[in-house]
C-alpha cells in the first residue's frame, strides 16, 4: 500500500502570498477526490473563525478523501478542529534539538509530556490522531522513535518525519528509513521540503525504502522552496519508478490552474489573524536563530546579510498584507522576549 497526503490547501497556502478563495478550496477538495488523493490535509481550523466555516465547507464537499485539521500542540486548537468535524487530528511538535532549545525553549522531555497529554484528550475526543515530527530530518533517530513510541502508545495511528527544512537528499533518506521503517511503531509519511530541488528525487527514495505515505503540493508550492511536487511525483513513479499511482490526471490541469491564479494575492487579516501572527512568530525565530528553519551553517552565509533579507521579507510581508510594520516588529519584540512557544 502507498498513499498520497496532499497538503495544498495547508502548507501549499503557507505559501508568502498564495491565499485561496472558499469557493476555490471546495472545488479542489472535489478535484482532488476526482484526482484520486487518499488524504487532504484541509487547513488549520485554529486559523479563525472564518476559515472554519469554510472547512466545514470543504468537510460537506468531500467524498472520498480522510479529511485532516493541522493543529499545534494546543487543547484549544484541537477543540476547534474536533469542533469543525474533522475525523483526522494532526499534532505537530518539533522533534529535533534546534527547534526544541530555541523555537520552544523546551526541552526533549517536556516534548514527550505535551504529545502525552495532547493525545490524550485528542483521543478521549473520538478523533483519529496523526502525529507530526517537525525537523525529524535533524533529530536523533532515536529520540524520533522515542517520539514514535509516545505517539503510538497514546494511540496515534500515523507519524509525520518532516524534512522541515529541505535538508535531506536521497541517500540520506533511503538510510534513514531503512533504519526506520522495521523499528517505528507507527506508519511513518514522508514530508519534503524543496530547498535544493530536492523534495520529489527524496520523496522518491523514501518510497523506494518502505515509506508508505508521502506528502505533496499541487506545482510543488509550501513555505519557502515549496513541498514535494504532486504533478513531478506522480510522473516520476509512473515514468521511472513503474509504481503508477493511479491518478485521474484530467483533473491536474484545473487544479494547477486555481494554484496558479492564487499567487501574489493579498491575505484578508481576521482581527489580530492568528496566520499573520504565525508568519511573524517564524520570522523572528529566523531572525533569532536562522538556522532553526534555514540551512545556513554549512553554507556560511554572512550573518548580516541574512537578517536584513528576513527584515526585508517582513517588510514585504507586512506590504502584503496591509498590517502595520511597527505592530509586525512589536509583536516580533515580544516573541524574542518571552520565548516563542507558539512558533510552529
Ligand atoms: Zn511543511
């Protein structure tokens, strides 16, 4: 069995100036039942009130597909999903040590106790709960399946490695998961990130080791560099793999075209948007320590030089988005004071 998550309408839309419409995300919820996707991660009902009636929308829409709500490791933005209707939970939490010292300012256990309790009441809640790793490709496998092992006992059904940062290339991933895959209690996805141009070629190898679910976008679009690309994915595994996926491709056409159109547009902010908080809690996390969401080290990018391209983008953001800089770079003051528990 090889499934597809398609995370268009979730990580696609983190996309700096993509927003779709809520006409649009029901029409590619059904091109995507068309299309033949097993699973959409629809959005993040935590998002406001307007984005959850527009995934309840998507909930009535959908045919075919395991409809999935994205959620930080907050009761109250599970209670927001569980409350929309979704049957699938996602959990999100960092796994490896950059993101657990200074975008959580945690530690490895506190990440163990907060999945715990979050699945806990996710489950005691009636939903089925997936498990996300942020950063996985940066951890130590073992603490990965420490991780695993939590998310298994507290009853997840499916963990998430996320190569956050798009910092993996394909031998790396095939001794990842070959090491992985026999000893995870849990069906892992893999989750790319194009940073190198690399995420379809490692979506491939994690295939080719055992993975059993991969994550995409339509045209490849997510945060930075993008996610894996649905459209290169499918055509690889059909082409070079001789792995056909089975996918309505008439559909794709139509589905690019709606990804296409909502590029550059500007993001309607919800009083006090909890997306253009979370853009802005990113970026400072970025500006603090870049390395948590960047590859910069082995590069030895000037340091100087980075932090005023992430000003800049904040600058541009705010520009976007008509939300006043000075507000932006308080709010960010505030993060950079009081720890960025929220970042994820
Ligand atoms: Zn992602």
């Amino acid at each position: 069995m090889f499934e597809l998550v398609d995370t268009t309408l979730r990580d696609g839309e983190q996309t700096a100036g993509v927003v779709f419409g809520a006409e649009e995300k029901v029409e590619m919820v059904r091109l995507l039942n068309r299309i033949g996707i097993h699973w959409i991660e629809a959005g993040i009902p935590a998002m406001g009130a307007e984005e959850q009636v527009i995934l309840k929308e998507m909930l009535k829409a959908n045919r075919s597909a395991g409809m999935i709500a994205w959620n930080r490791a907050d009761i109250g933005d599970v209670e927001k999903s569980i409350v929309c209707g979704f049957e699938y939970i996602h959990i999100s939490l960092p796994v490896s040590d950059f993101h657990i010292n200074y975008k959580l300012k945690k530690s490895r256990e506190w990440v163990l106790s907060r999945l715990k309790e979050i699945l806990k009441y996710t489950k005691s809640a009636g939903a089925k709960v997936l498990v996300g790793a942020e950063d996985a490709s940066r951890s130590d496998n073992e603490f990965f399946l420490r991780y695993a092992d939590t998310a298994a006992e507290g009853g997840a059904i499916r963990i998430r490695y996320a190569d956050t940062i798009g910092c993996m290339e394909p031998f790396k991933v095939a001794e990842t998961f070959q090491a992985l895959v026999m000893r995870c209690p849990l069906p892992i996805e893999f989750h790319g990130h194009n940073d190198f141009g690399l995420a379809v070629a490692n979506s491939v190898a994690a295939y080719q080791s055992g993975v059993p679910y991969v994550s995409v976008t339509s045209t490849g679009i997510g945060e930075r560099a993008g996610n894996s690309c649905l459209e290169d994915f499918a055509g690889a595994m059909s082409a070079i793999c001789r792995c056909p996926l089975h996918l309505n491709l008439a559909y794709l056409p139509r589905l690019t075209e709606i990804v296409r159109n909502a590029k550059m547009r500007k993001k309607h902010v919800e009083g006090g948007d909890q997306m253009i908080t979370k853009d802005m809690r990113i970026g400072s996390v970025m500006v603090n320590y870049p390395e948590t969401l960047e590859v910069l080290a082995d590069y030895e990018l000037d340091c100087r030089n980075c932090m005023k391209a992430k000003y800049e983008t904040l600058e541009q953001a705010a520009q976007m988005h008509g939300f006043p800089l000075e507000q932006m770079l308080y709010e960010l003051n505030d993060v950079i004071s009081h720890g960025a528990e929220d970042a994820l």
